[in-house]
C-alpha cells in the first residue's frame, strides 16, 4: 500500500480538528436544549394545582358507556397549539387526568385527578351525562401508605400494561358487548363487573388501586422515505391497513383500477383499525397495584389484578398484556441481571417506585431519570438506574377508554359499591316566598 502523501495527511488531519469541535459542540448544544425544556416543563408542572375527585355513581345507571364517552371528548380532550414563547420559554405542557378505581377495604370508589383549573368544566359535564351523580373533593388516598420498605406496615405489588399489538389495533369495546343498544338491565354484559366484583371482594386491610392517566394524543410517528417529516396515530393506522390489504391488491386496466380481496378472516382486523380511527384518541397509560398490610396480604389477590383485563382481549385485534411488574420478572430477560439483581431488597424497592409513581400520576413529562438513561448501554445502566423501568404509553380512542373506565348498571348488585340512593329533583317554580 502506497503511503499517503505528506500535505494530504496534513490535510485530513486538519478537517478531523475541524469536524471533531463541531460535533463535540452540536452534541453539547442538544444536550443543553433538551435539559433547558426538561427544565422549563417541570417549573410550569410545578405550579400546577391538583384535586382528587370522587364521582358517586347515581343509583340506577340506564346509559349506555357512550354517555362517558361523551364526557371524555367534551370535559377531557385538552388539545393545543402552543406557540414558541409557550412552549419553550415558559414550558406550557398540556393537561393529564387520572381515572381511577379504587378499593379500599372492599368499598369501591371512582375517582378522577384532574388540575384545578379543570374542575368546573368536569363537573358540568359529568352532571350533564349523569345528573344524579355526586361529585365531592377528597384527599388523596395513597398518601396512607407512606413508603414500602422492610419496617412499614404495608406490601405492595404493582405492575403497568401494555397492548399486546400495534395501538392500531382496538381492544374489545362496549359495542362489541352489545351495551351500545341499551339492553334491558337483566340482559346487560358489562365488561367492568368482573372489575369491580374483584374490588369489592376485598378484606380488611387490602387495597386495590387501578389508574388510567390519559391526555390527548400527541405520538408522533417517522413517515419513512423522508428525513425530517412525522406522522400521527391516524396515519399509522391507514398505513397499518396498507400493509394488511397489500399482499391481496391486484392492479386492473393498466394501473387505473386497483382491487382488493380481501380474505374473510382479516376482514375483521380493517373493520376494527378503521373504526378505531374514527374517534378521538388519547395518549394512555395504565398502572395497578395491590396494596395490603403485610398480616392481610394475600397472594391470590395479586394474581387475580393481573388478569383484570381479559375479557377485552381479541385474538386477531389486541389485548392488555402485564408488564413492569414489582416482581422483577422483567429482568428474567437476562441472565447476568436476573442472577445478580434480582433479591427481596430489589422487589422492594421496585414496589416503593411504583408507589411513587403511582402517587404521581406519573407516565407524561417524566423525572430526568428517563432521558439520561436511555443513553447509557448496559451493563452500567442496572448500576447508575437500578431496578428501573421505562414507562410505556399507547393510544386509546374515546369508546375504549368508556369501556375500561364506566358506571356499572343496576344489574351488578355490589353492596360496596356506593350510590346515590336518592333522587335529587329541583323544587317546583311555583312555590311561595
């Protein structure tokens, strides 16, 4: 091999003292502006108020789950264009809310977490689509349990879930049970019975807390063939259509006409991807936990959460699948951290960071944590992040997120479940002064 001439040498190693400056600087500038927006959006979330909610369901609930479906669209679906001084200077990030169901004790209770510059228009539009219902301020209730640790008082294991397929793909839904058609109430197949059946079978001393935090859909998707552009959740969805129905297309009359046979056991995928893609979507995630005082815990009552969400699984559409749990399952993945890692002190403090991020509603607009340790490989991320899970959200449209989060009708007969047992009627215009 000839040896490089020496002015061409010097040459290159000149243009290497060049470009090394300028991507050490390009570098250190991204670095610094997604510190500075870190920075800015956890300063504005900090000035936002909170206040817990609890709804007290009426005592005969004779809508359909569409009716909180409409209070999700009008009360819930927060979405704007921020500008630049908004955005980037002050931080502006838009609205959360926490929907929850929640045992404690056996008595079951749903709750929603929502700012405070939010709560009229909640209220108004909750009594708009369920007038007899009762809506009061309460205190958190996972500020009972103040930590979980070898010395409190308390077990607690927790996991969050997933969808099992693409977010293109529906789960089951209330229509799908028939509950779209109003049946009479002996005829009725709620999806959320077995739910709060399995809250309200709970003892003295047990807890179980169920979370549903949501805003608006903002995922954003690379459009492959271009370097800059994205797309959303819609979009994605048609695409996923595309790559069903591509293997069956046929082009007619010199690429004029295209048809499509479609196999009648896909048909049922494109039905459901198109129908979820007709109605608002939120960003979701989804946490439970089994809560207990360690002389009350009870194993089979952990297995049971687990499995809360199987009757909106669909083979061929989508389902709920566990994941990040308390158990440290998830380091089972590989056998150094698994060997290694795993222990009663790592289960520990795993439950103790669910706890928190339980308690913070916590899924958007995360700790910093989260973005530095995406950058560090293993093996030293289980030391300088250890026992640590990445959060996972996904979209729901507005007719899944009623089907994982309604009143139950009358037919379920739950003494903990607590109602209005009175009518409220205003009085009649006509009485005297």
């Amino acid at each position: 091999m000839a040896d490089i001439p020496v002015d061409i040498a010097v040459f290159l190693f000149n243009i290497v003292l060049w470009i090394l400056p300028l991507i050490g600087t390009i570098f250190l500038a991204v670095v610094a502006w997604k510190l500075w927006i870190h920075y800015v959006q956890q300063n504005f979330i900090s000035g936002i108020d909170f206040v817990l909610l609890e709804i007290v369901p009426p005592r005969d609930v004779l809508r359909s789950p569409k009716a909180m479906e409409l209070f999700f669209t009008n009360a819930l679906y927060h979405k704007s264009t921020k500008g630049g001084i908004e955005e980037f200077w002050q931080g502006a990030v838009w609205f959360w809310f926490s929907l929850e169901i929640v045992s404690i004790d056996g008595q079951v209770h749903f709750y929603i977490r929502t700012p405070t510059r939010i709560r009229g228009l909640i209220e108004t539009q909750m009594y708009a689509q369920y007038p007899q219902a009762q809506i009061k301020e309460v205190d958190d209730y996972t500020l009972a349990v103040d930590e979980i640790s070898d010395n409190s008082k308390y077990n607690l294991w927790g996991c969050e879930f997933w969808l099992d397929k693409p977010e293109a793909y529906p789960i089951k839904t209330y229509v799908d049970f028939g509950l779209d058609k109003d049946p009479k109430e002996e005829f009725k197949v709620d999806p959320i019975a077995p739910i709060i059946e399995l809250f309200g079978s709970l003892k003295k001393g047990e807890q179980m807390w169920l979370q549903f935090v949501i805003t608006p859909a903002r995922k954003k998707y690379h459009t492959i063939g271009t370097w800059f552009k994205n797309h959303d959740w819609v979009a994605e969805s048609r695409l996923e259509v595309r790559k069903i129905l591509k293997p069956y297309m046929a082009v007619k009359d010199e690429g004029k006409r295209i048809e499509v046979r479609v196999p009648s056991y896909l048909e049922g995928q494109v039905e459901g991807i198109n129908s979820k893609i007709t109605k608002l979507g939120f960003d979701c995630g989804i946490r439970a936990c089994y809560v207990a005082k360690k002389e009350s815990y009870d194993l089979s009552n952990r297995r049971n959460l687990r499995l809360i969400f199987r009757q909106y699984a669909t083979p061929s559409l989508n389902c709920l699948e566990r994941h990040n749990s308390t158990q440290a399952d998830a380091f089972t993945a590989n056998f150094f951290e698994s060997f290694f890692l795993i222990s009663q002190k790592t289960i520990t403090r795993l439950s103790n960071r669910m706890l928190e991020e339980y308690r913070e509603r916590a899924f958007f607009y995360t700790p910093l944590r989260h973005k530095l340790s995406s950058f560090i490989p293993w093996p030293l991320s289980p030391y300088i992040f250890p026992k640590y899970f990445h959060h996972n959200t996904f979209v729901l449209n507005t007719e899944e997120i009623a089907t994982l989060w309604h009143f139950p009708g009358q037919i379920l007969k739950v003494p903990t479940l607590e109602r209005i047992e009175s009518k409220e009627a205003s009085p009649p215009p006509n009485l005297p002064i």
